[in-house]
C-alpha cells in the first residue's frame, strides 16, 4: 500500500478490506475523499487567510479540477488562487 507499510501489514489491510462489504468500502471511500477534501481547505485557509469559506471552497474545487473546466464552471472565480 505504501512504501511505509510492511508485507505483513499490507497483507492484514487487504484481508480487512476484502471482509468489508461493498456499501462498507464505499462509505471508507467517501470519508477520506471529505478528509482529503478538508486537508486541502485548511492548507487554502493557512496560504489565504483573508479568504471568505466560499472561497476556500472554490479553491478546493480548483485544486480537484482540470484548470478550463474549472474556469468554464466558475468563471466569477477567476482570481481564487490555491
């Protein structure tokens, strides 16, 4: 899994993973996609303090688009910086 996991721990987290059902994998998923999610708003609040939670918002979303989608979507937001 990680080049900071050993065989035999990687092995227990794949067995675990395995036992899991399918809604239980898909609820891990969404919660550390919204974790993932938040770390990226705190670093946008840490490298923009003066910015609205709108606009952390906004950042966030450009850091998890492709830069023309973003700006075709959210064409206002032009000037929100990551």
């Amino acid at each position: 899994m990680g080049i900071d996991t050993s065989n035999d721990a990687e092995r227990v987290q794949i067995e675990i993973l395995r036992r899991m059902s399918p809604s239980e994998r898909l609820e891990l998923a969404l919660d550390l996609a919204a974790t993932s999610r938040e770390l990226l708003a705190q670093g946008v609040r840490q490298r923009h303090p003066e910015y609205t939670e709108d606009e952390v918002r906004l950042a966030v979303i450009r850091i998890l688009l492709p830069e023309p989608l973003f700006i075709s979507a959210y064409p206002q937001a032009v000037n929100i910086r990551p």
